[in-house]
C-alpha cells in the first residue's frame, strides 16, 4: 500500500505540468497547407558566402548560424512561390517554423511547426501570425513597429519575428540573383 501511495504523488504531478514540447505539423503539411496548388516544391540552394552573409545581416538587422531551408514553389512549370522552413531559439529552446512568400516575395502564411518552450505558445495565434501577410524587403517586419507584441511571448515573438525577416530578405537575395 505504501508503494502505491509514493507512486501517486509522481504521477499526479506529471499528469498537471504543463506540455513542453508540441509538434503541430510537418514541413510537407506546411508545404501543402501554404500551397495546395503547387505541382512541386524545388529545394534551393541558400549557400551564404561571407559577403552574401554579411549584406544579409545587414539588411535583415539579425545574425543566423544556420540558414532556413528554402523550396522554390512551381506551378504549371512557373515559380508561383516560395516556402522556407527554419529554427530560431524561444527563450531557451528551439521554435521551427515556416513561411509561405508569393512569387513576388510577400509573406502569404507563417505557421508554426513545433514549440517546444513552457511559455509563449500565443505565437500560434492566428491573428498573431496573420500579421506578416503581405509584408516583402520593404516592409520593417520589426516587433512593436509593424508587428504587435505579445505580453508573457516576447522572446518568441521577438525572435520569430526576426527570423521571418531574415527569410524575406534572404528569398529576395535569391531570387534577384544577389
């Protein structure tokens, strides 16, 4: 009786923390998600020499160890998009998410693939993320100038942010031949 009284406790405590980790969808769910009319996704070559990495930093204002993954997304034999797939760090733990652009390199989706902080999975919202539509180059895509913040998020938010305006630049990079 006593074995089992030891056990409860453990267990009744693992049943009421909260999750950690989520994985919410796949790169190809996010992929045909973003694009349901695509014919194809064409994985890109994203090689950053050190010019190219330092005009990248310069024009997306963050710095990134590891470059996103990036699809060309054809249709009907023509590029009608591009969809990227990255990882940048909540507060202490990774975030992986993608980006849908269209062909003219403006953000159509951002979703988030896995969350794996005890905090700040409000990045999820809906409203959240729907604020990147129709953001290119031009546009900030700076936390509490174009994009709001969320209270109790803000590393997620922030770095999110940051990392889809690095995206931006880097398929405008590319896709101009730069």
């Amino acid at each position: 009786m006593t074995a089992r009284r030891w056990l409860a406790v453990p267990l009744a405590a693992v049943a009421l923390a909260p999750a950690q980790a989520a994985d919410y969808m796949s790169v190809e769910q996010a992929q045909h998600l973003m694009f349901p009319e695509a014919g194809g996704f064409e994985p890109m070559t994203t090689t950053v020499d050190a010019a190219r990495s330092q005009r990248l930093d310069l024009i997306a204002r963050v710095q990134s160890t590891v470059e996103p993954r990036i699809w060309a997304v054809r249709g009907g034999g023509n590029i009608i998009g591009y969809f990227a797939m990255h990882h940048v760090i909540g507060k202490q733990e990774y975030i992986s998410y993608a980006v849908g652009l269209d062909a003219g390199g403006r953000v159509k989706d951002v979703e988030i693939l896995a969350y794996r902080e005890s905090h700040g999975y409000e990045i999820r919202n809906p409203a959240w993320r729907a604020q990147f539509a129709g953001k290119n180059a031009a546009a900030p895509i700076q936390l509490e100038q174009d994009i709001v913040n969320i209270s109790g998020a803000t590393l997620s938010a922030r770095h999110v942010t940051d990392g889809v305006r690095r995206i931006v630049a880097l398929v405008d990079m590319i896709s101009r031949g730069n």
